[in-house]
C-alpha cells in the first residue's frame, strides 16, 4: 500500500509542506473541567513548527468531547450510535421517537455533548421495554421507510420476549 503524504500549510515554512502526527498525552481544559487524554499534533517535517491541521483538530475535538461525556457519566457519541442501531433507526427517526428535535440525535453522535436532561432520555431509551412503548406511541410520527426497519426490530423484540 502506498504510504499517504499528509500536507497542509506551514506558516514558518511559508507553503505547504508534509507534516507528521504525533501523539500528546496530558491535561486539556474541556468547558469547566480539565480531562485527561491523549491527543494528536501535528509538526511541519521541514522545520518542526507545530502546526494546525483542520483534520487533526477536528479529531482532537472529538476525543475530548468523547473523554468529557465519559468523565461527567453522559453518554458518548459512541454509545448513543449503538444503541439508536440497536433499534434500528436513522438518527433522525430515533430523535423523533424520543421527541428530541430531528438533528439533534446525529449533533450528539458526531460529539456535541448533550445536557443532564437530554441524557436522562437517552438512558432511558436503553430500557428496551421503554423505548418500544414509546416508539408505539410515536411510530405514527416517522415516515413509511424509518417506520418499516424499527417495526420489524420491534417484532423480534415481541417475539423475544414472549
Ligand atoms: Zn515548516
């Protein structure tokens, strides 16, 4: 496989210039708390100068915004993408169901972090037997599409249980 060259623009160098990643573990201060975590940064080949690379930042963004939800017990992105799958949901269809606006689902899964009371019906939605009960009561909200994948989800969760 061929080895990607990763460039951007080096302000010292004055052009762009092939750039390395390295790896900083430490202490970074996330809204108003300081959350360990390992992040990357990246450093101009040519004469080391630190440099901002859109794609590394957006990278770090995430891994702190993932470590600060862990830290604060919200649930992370990671976590709230498995369980709208675990339904079988589109982020918007599962956002509908709970009744959480239609973007904001897929704000929390790309590390927007949610606030204490948003979370506690993200919890809730992993009670099974509470979520389906919801999903019955508002599956008349999704289109014909999201609605199929879930109710057949939701028979073999019937099935299952019975
Ligand atoms: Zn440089």
């Amino acid at each position: 496989m061929e080895k990607q060259m990763l460039r951007s623009y080096c302000f010292e160098c004055d052009k762009d210039v092939e750039y390395v990643v390295t790896k900083i573990s430490g202490t970074f201060r996330v809204k108003d708390k300081n959350i360990k975590a390992t992040i990357y940064e990246a450093h101009c080949a040519t004469c080391g100068a630190r440099m901002i690379v859109d794609e590394v930042e957006r990278k770090n963004g995430h891994i702190l915004f993932e470590a600060y939800k862990k830290e604060n017990g919200l649930m992370t992105a990671e976590q709230i993408k498995a369980l709208r799958e675990k339904y079988r949901l589109s982020a918007v269809a599962f956002a509908k169901i709970l009744g959480l606006g239609a973007k904001n689902v897929t704000r929390y899964e790309n590390g927007a972090i949610q606030s204490d009371s948003i979370d506690r019906y993200l919890k809730m939605a992993e009670n099974e037997e509470a979520f389906w009960a919801c999903y019955k009561e508002h599956r008349k909200e999704l289109t014909s599409t999201e609605r199929a994948k879930s109710d057949k989800a939701y028979d073999e969760y019937e099935q299952a249980a019975t």
